[in-house]
C-alpha cells in the first residue's frame, strides 16, 4: 500500500475509534488545502469503505459537504438504504438490508461483523428497529423467513450505532434473548479473550439482562481460545466437573482442560487446519504428558458441537475410571 495513501486509512480509523457516535459535535476533519473535487470524492469514498461501507449522514457530513454527497448520489457512487443514511453503491449486505427493513444489525449478524463467535449456520439476518417502532414496514420484516427482528430490553439504553452495526455490548444483550446459552457464552468469551471487551463491562451487561442469561455471562472468563472451548467447557460445568483451563503442564505450555489432577482435555478449533507439522507438535506434546502420569484426550471441533452426548460421555467414563485423579510427575 502506498505510504500516504496507508497513512491516511490509519488516519481514518483513529478517527473512527474516536468517532462517539450520537454527537453532533465532533471536529470536522480538517481538509487539506489544495484538494482538487474529484480526490475528495475519492477520499469520502475511500473512508467509507474502510468503515464498513455505510453510514449516517450525520457522520458522512464530518467527512464531505452536503454538495459532495449530493454530487456522490447523482452519479450514483452512493445509495440511501434509508432515509438519514448513505451507502457505497457497491455496499450491499446484512447492514444496508437492515436498515431497509427500518433497523440496524444487531445479535448475531453484529457479532459476525465484529469477528466474533456466532452459533454454527446461523445465517439469518438480525435487525434491532427501535423500541416503540411499530410500523408496517417493521411487522414485513418480522414475517420474513430469514429475519429476526429484535428490541432491546427495556433496562438498556438505545443507540443508534453510525455505521448501522451495534456495538459488542448492546448485540451480545440482544443476543441474550436470541441465541442458546452455550452460544451466548462463547460470543462473550470470544469477546473478552481477543479484548475487545473488559470483564468489568461484561458484568455490568449482565446486571441488566434476565437472570436466566445473566448467569451465563458472569461466568464468561478471557481463558476459552476458541467457540468450541466454550462450549466444552459450558458442557463440563452442567456436569459438575471442575476443571482448570489453560494449565501450564510444562514449562510454557498451555493446555486446554485439566480435569482433577491428571485428565487432560484438548479441543480443537474450527480454524484449527491439521497441518502435518501442527499434528507432529500436539503429538510430542501429548507423548510428554503421557510420560508424565497424565492422560490426554483430543476432541474435534465437530465432536464438540455436534456429539455433545458421546464427547460428555466419554469424559465421563474416563473420570469414572479415576483417570482424573492420577499420581502425575510434574
Ligand atoms: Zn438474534
């Protein structure tokens, strides 16, 4: 990428990070001088799409002049999803048909976009309209097969996100009265351990949803490196196994699951590609525990998710076996 032009997307996105999304206040970004119409349009053009694609007017006016944006539509370079907002014209997606159907992504369509844990094959799309909205457009959407249209819980405040996409907070509390609880677990899990979100605000969430779900958050730890972690462990726990994660059983080794003293349990990602040297690593590793009095057990990603019964039964019968609870050298 050429230097200049990476400077100025680093520029944007601090801009962005600092973009605070309701004021009608914020800086205008200064406009360098000199700057012929067309690379202005280009520069509009080239923030928009390093955000997402979409955005408020509001927000689009911080960044070009109403002209601008006029002469952008006219040439059809941007589309209005709906009113107040504008939308690359190539910017087609969950967030434009959100707002089309007179919402914004919410749940599990938000937490996708943040690179977030979303429950397997889900594809519907989900939209959040504003509390009171009631309209005929909204009662269309709710008919639709591939959309689920949600309100936040009344304790919570509304916002209107700038780029269409709730936050992780507002998405994961909508998701709370959507998606199951081992699903609601590893979205808070996934956003705690890549830090997109601090403990602190996961349990101030919690305070404010059900207590059905509020449970389930409370419990989410940074510790899970992936969904199907997650959900093991959530498996582990109803159970009434206690287990340790992330055990450091060799000297800067980390291990998935210590259950009792000497059951180890590794848990495969769905991004985890079994690379032959990948397959050589664990296999050393697990022949070290082994040495060492320990025994390891591996569970695919597929295992995890979709034979829960036989994956919980196995560890079973290995705990009912006290292999949890060998003498182990450490
Ligand atoms: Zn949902």
């Amino acid at each position: 990428m050429h230097a200049a032009h990476s400077d100025a997307v680093r520029r944007r996105r601090a801009d962005r990070e600092r973009h605070p999304p309701l004021s009608t206040a914020a800086p205008r970004r200064p406009t360098p001088a000199r700057r012929s119409l067309h690379d202005a349009d280009v520069d509009f053009l080239g923030w928009l799409r390093v955000v997402g694609g979409v955005c408020t007017v509001v927000a689009a006016r911080e960044h070009a002049s109403s002209d601008e944006l006029r002469r952008l539509r006219a040439r059809g370079a941007l589309w209005v999803p709906l009113r107040g907002w504008v939308a690359l014209a190539e910017g087609h997606g969950d967030v434009t048909r959100a707002l089309q159907l007179g919402g914004v992504a919410t749940c599990v369509s938000a937490l996708r976009r943040h690179g977030l844990w979303t429950p397997h094959g889900d594809s519907d799309l989900h939209v959040r309209v504003p509390r009171a909205t009631r309209t005929a457009r909204v009662a269309g959407a709710d008919a639709l097969e591939d959309v689920r249209v949600h309100r936040l819980h009344e304790r919570l405040p509304e916002e209107r996100p700038w780029d269409g996409v709730d936050g992780i907070r507002t998405a994961l509390a909508v998701a709370s009265g959507c998606v199951g609880a081992d699903d609601l677990l590893a979205a808070a899990e996934s956003a705690l351990q890549q830090g997109r979100l601090q403990r602190e605000a996961l349990l101030e969430l919690a305070a404010k949803i059900p207590r059905r779900c509020r449970v389930v958050l409370e419990r989410a730890s940074a510790l899970s490196g992936s969904g199907s972690e997650s959900t093991f462990a959530a498996m582990l726990r109803r159970a009434h196994i206690r287990f340790v994660q992330q055990a450091e059983l060799l000297p800067g080794e980390f291990f998935d699951f210590l259950i009792g003293t000497s059951l180890v349990v590794e848990v495969d990602s769905l991004e985890w590609h079994g690379s032959r040297a990948q397959m050589a690593r664990d296999r050393a590793r697990d022949a070290r525990l082994t040495a060492l009095g320990y025994r390891v057990v591996r569970f695919t990603y597929e295992q995890v998710m979709f034979e829960r019964e036989s994956v919980l039964q196995t560890v079973l019968d290995l705990v009912r076996r006290d292999m949890h609870e060998r003498k182990v050298r450490r």
